[in-house]
C-alpha cells in the first residue's frame, strides 16, 4: 500500500507534463510572449493542415511552448507547401 502514494504522484507529474505542449497562438497574444526564433517548412506534400501540423512539430523539436504561424503558401504550379511560425517564449 506505500506505493499507490508514488503512482499517483507520478500520474500527477505526467499531467502536468502534458499540459506543457506546444500551443498556437494569435498576433495579439504573441504580444505578451518573448519572440526567441523561427521554424520553416517547404516541399510539402498534402494540404494547409499537412504544412500546420509540421510547422507544429517543428516548434515541438524546438522546445518552444507558443507558436504563431506567420504564413503558409502554395505555388500554384506546385501541389508542394510551404510555411513560417514564429517561436515564442
């Protein structure tokens, strides 16, 4: 019975752990962060949510917990994407 104290602080940590994802933020929010750099993708296959979700995983890798897409763009003689995020602090 000592260990249910350690499993539930370990769910507990795992929580919170969880709750440090990387989010999306808007221009205004960004306002209050600290800008620390930025993310690119290009030669994407897909559609606008393929290159979001990658700019995403970009931040991710980056250890950056806001992220605010600064733009996605598509040639028109190409089905390939590519995008900017902002990182932020």
């Amino acid at each position: 019975m000592k260990i249910i104290p350690y499993i539930f602080t370990a769910i507990i940590a795992g929580l919170s752990f969880s709750s440090q994802a990387t989010q999306e933020i808007s221009q205004e929010q960004a306002a209050g962060h600290q800008r620390i750099g930025t993310v690119s993708v290009s030669g994407l296959e897909g559609s606008t949510d393929d290159a979001t979700h990658a700019l995403r995983q970009k931040a991710r890798q980056e250890n950056a917990p806001y992220y605010r897409i600064i733009g996605v763009d598509n040639p028109g003689d190409s089905s390939a994407w590519s995008g900017d995020a902002e990182l932020y602090r």
